[in-house]
C-alpha cells in the first residue's frame, strides 16, 4: 500500500510541473481567462487545488495554514503560485513517506471547514488527496484546449510510468 | 524530546527558527533515530529533484500553443547554469579568485546589457558578484503585480532566504536572454544563480507569457534558498516599502 502512495505523489509532482509548464506558457490574459469551468479559469483552478491541498494536510499532521474559503486566491502572479506548489508536492511526497503501513491503515480524526467531525483511514484521505488533484488536473487540461492550446501534454500516470520503465 | 515529522522536514530543509534548530541539534546528538529521519528526509528531497528537474527542462512543442497565442512559444532550456553561492548547508567559502571567475561568466551572460548602457555594471564585494543599473533599479523597484509586459526586466518571484535576504528572480528579455536569481545585500543585489534562457518570441503578436519559465537550474536555486511563502503582492509592496530589509 506504501509503495502506490509514493507512486502516486510523484505522479502528483510530475503531472503539476508538466500542467504549471504549459499554464506559465501562456499569455497572461488567457491564463486569467473564465472560460466557464468550476473555478472558472486556470488560475483559479490551480490555486484551489493548492488550497485544498493545503486544507489535507493540515488535517493530517496539524501544521500549515490555509484561507477558508474554497475559491480563495493563494497567488495572484503565476510563478509564485508555481513556487509554492513545487514545495507543497514535496510537502506532500516526504509526508507520504514518512508513513508505515500500519499508519495508513489507521483511523484519523478531523474536522471539516464548518467544524464538523469525521473518521477516515489515512489512506481512504490520501486517495482522495490524489484523486482530487487528478480531477481538478481534467479540468485545467481540457481549459487549455478551450483556450485552444493544440493537443496539450498528457498528464497520464501511464506516461510518467512508461517514461520510468 | 520528539520532534514531529513536518519538524524534521523543516530541519533537513533549513527553515527552523534558531532555538528549535538548536533543540533539533542537541537532540540528534544523542538520538541516531531523530539523525537518521533527517538524513532520510534530505535523501528523498535529492531523490524528488531528480524527478521535478528533467520535467522542468522537457521543452515544450512548438505548435502546442500556437493556436491560443497566434505565436511560437517562447522557451526556456537547461543548462549554462551559474551558481555563485555557496549552498548554505556548507561551511566553506568562496576564494575571491572564484567570485572573479564566476564574474567574468556573469559578464558573458550579461553582456548586451552592459553594451547597451555605460552605467550598467557587475562589482564584486567580499568575494560576492554585486549588480547595478537597470537590474539592480528593476529589482528594488518594479513589482511583480504591475510590472508592463515591455519592461527589460521581467521581475518573477520574490521570497526571503534562509539568512533572512530577500531574494527575486528575474529574466532579462535581451537578445540572449538571461534568468537568475538575486538577493538583497546591504544597499545592492547579490547575483546567486544566472542561466541562459531562449529570448521570448518577437515579431507580431508577440505575448507575454503567464510566467516565464525558469530555467531548472535557477528553479533549484529558489527552492534551495527559499524559506516559507513566495511573496504574494500586498507582501511584496510592503519589502518593497522597507526597501527590502527584513521586517
């Protein structure tokens, strides 16, 4: 079980710094751009999933701070978004392996944003930790080709575990 | 004592306090466990590196944004990388025969700057390479929250280091463009870290890109020296107003 979460969180890195490569590409109007998604934009994209990131792993080790609200911009300007999240993927892949097996197996206590209390194994929360980056990574992947990037990068785990073979 | 896991990263990473780095130290002295976390800890972060560097450094196709900007991308590519500091782990200095060599790179780097304007210039000062001109005047001045896409500095992120400088990195949009990384010290800025970059694309319908990608060196070196946060704007214009000394 340990090995698939370190897989998967450098999935996660991987996957981020190939998406923040072809967003800090694009001219700054279509990187701000409502192109009508949850999030409405790649920015707001990309800073909600280093919110909610951020959100986890303050529930799972008790340290970091994070705004509230869901939409709250982290970053205005790209590159320090990017900054932030090369530290949050390493936050999160040195977490990851920090944990044994009984660990992940373990039931974990904590509270959502309105205060109320829920139980999880630790790794039912880290699937959903990587699950939520890889659905919001859809969203941000299919914005680029409504902005009309042609045939972004893939940013699946396929590619990075070909390119590791 | 125990210190918990997010303390140990914090240690191995250089981004405690004095008094807990202290604590964490007397510890390992007698704890080879708290000492093998933190070894075990600084391996995974140069095994992580290994991962996020070739992925920085994949160029990107040239017809991929084609269509959304009417332009080729402009990209930046590894290598020619110019670290001046010393990495502040290490207990050496540099010898100042190193700051020269080191400068006389930064001097090709730099040199159509220096060509265009009498008044650009490189010194070196207690074995460190020191810029002024434009790029000193862009880094004290310009924000990155406003900065025109036509400025000749291209001001990216800015962060304190683990010594309590502030630091920013830039890109200078000349014909060979350079990206780097510098820090304040005293009334000047400390080049750390240059490395050459493809220019952005010219012509019409030339853009400016979200974020200039940096080139993985100077990514590393901002990763290497950052402490906490990047700077958000409203941070950024209060250094800015203490003239870039530490708060």
């Amino acid at each position: 079980m340990k090995a698939h979460f370190v897989m998967m969180a450098k999935y996660n890195a991987w996957a981020n710094a190939r998406l923040f490569r072809m967003a800090g590409a694009l001219p700054d109007n279509l990187y701000r751009k409502n192109v009508g998604v949850y999030f409405k934009s790649l920015h707001g994209t990309l800073n909600h999933l280093l919110l909610t990131d951020r959100i986890w792993m303050h529930r799972l080790t008790g340290e970091g701070d994070h705004p509230e609200k869901l939409d709250a911009v982290l970053f205005e300007e790209l590159a320090s978004l990017h900054t932030a999240r090369l530290k949050e993927d390493e936050r999160i892949a040195a977490f990851v392996q920090s944990l044994t097996e009984p660990q992940l197996e373990e039931t974990w206590n904590y509270r959502t944003q309105n205060g109320t209390p829920h139980q999880q194994r630790r790794r039912d929360i880290l699937s959903h930790l990587f699950n939520h980056e890889t659905h919001h990574r859809g969203q941000a992947h299919a914005i680029l080709t409504i902005l009309g990037v042609a045939e972004p990068q893939s940013l699946d785990l396929l590619i990075m575990q070909r390119e590791q073979l | 004592m125990t210190f918990s896991d997010e303390t140990v990263m914090a240690y191995a990473d250089g981004e405690l306090d004095a008094a807990t780095r202290a604590a964490v130290e007397l510890a390992m002295a007698s704890d080879p466990d708290l000492a093998q976390r933190i070894a075990r800890h600084r391996g995974l972060r140069q095994q992580l590196r290994r991962e996020f560097d070739p992925v920085l450094a994949e160029p990107l196709p040239d017809r991929l944004l084609a269509a959304a900007t009417g332009n080729a991308l402009a990209q930046a590519h590894s290598g020619n990388v110019v670290t001046l500091q010393r990495r502040p782990m290490r207990q050496w200095t540099w010898p100042q025969w190193g700051a020269i060599a080191a400068s006389l790179v930064v001097g090709l780097l730099l040199a159509p700057l220096l060509r265009r304007a009498p008044t650009e210039g490189l010194g070196i000062r207690d074995g460190k390479v020191l810029v002024s001109g434009t790029l000193a005047h862009a880094l004290t001045e310009q924000l990155a929250s406003t900065q025109t896409a036509d400025a000749p500095v291209r001001v990216g992120v800015s962060f304190q280091s683990r010594n309590g400088d502030y630091c920013r990195t830039f890109t200078l949009h000349e014909q060979n463009a350079v990206a780097g990384v510098a820090c304040r010290d005293r009334d000047s800025w400390r080049i750390e870290a240059l490395a050459a970059a493809h220019p952005a694309a010219s012509g019409p319908g030339v853009y400016q890109p979200a974020a200039s990608p940096l080139p993985p060196g100077i990514e590393q070196s901002v990763s290497e020296l950052i402490v906490g946060e990047p700077l958000d704007a409203k941070a950024e214009a209060a250094a800015r107003a203490r003239g870039w000394r530490g708060p």
